[in-house]
C-alpha cells in the first residue's frame, strides 16, 4: 500500500495481484487533483484499490474501487486495464460529490 499527500488530501493506493508502478500511481494522481481535489476538504482520505482478475473467462479484468472517508462515498468499476477502469469510476464519484454539495447549499439557503 502506498501513502500519499497531494494537496493537503490523504490518498492511499492499493494493489492486489498487481504492482503499482510509477505511471499508474502519477495517472491516479492526475486524476483525483483533476477531477475531484475541489471538492475534498484536507481531512478526508481518499482510497484507491487496484485489483486484476486474471482467472477471467475473457482475460485479465482490472477492477478500480474508490472510496472517500469520512463522509462515505463509493465507486466501483471494471475494464480491460487501469486507466479505462479509472475513468469508468472518476465521474461516479464525482456525481456523488456533487449531489452532496448542491444538497449542503440547498440547505443553507432554506
């Protein structure tokens, strides 16, 4: 597992049946800074889990699982590598980040 701070947000990156190379762990980085550091605050963790499926029927399968602590938002996605299943998942998160943040201003301004 690896422990990252990026921009004041803990992100850790997990890999099971798999090793996390260097240009898999900058393409993971680019896109939580790109996609989802605005609307993280610094004492939410972010997690980030990597796993192959080799004894696929069709292949290797990569499977991206993203959850983000404390307030409790998830996504999972498959592929056929990485960095589809990593943009397969970016935007479901995503959309719960920003469903949570209209509800927060909804509320406020009632």
């Amino acid at each position: 597992m690896i422990r990252q701070e990026t921009r004041g947000m803990n992100l850790n990156i997990k890999a099971t049946n798999t090793t996390i190379t260097d240009a898999i762990r900058d393409f993971i980085d680019e896109k939580i800074e790109d996609h989802l550091s605005k609307f993280l605050k610094n004492n939410e963790k972010v997690f980030v889990e990597l796993q192959v499926d080799k004894k696929h029927k069709s292949g290797d399968l990569f499977r991206v699982e993203i959850s983000i602590n404390p307030p409790k938002f998830y996504a999972e996605s498959r592929g056929a590598d990485f960095h589809e299943a990593m943009d397969l998942a970016i935007p479901k998160v995503k959309e719960q980040l920003i469903k949570a943040k209209d509800k927060k201003i909804s509320n406020r301004r009632k």
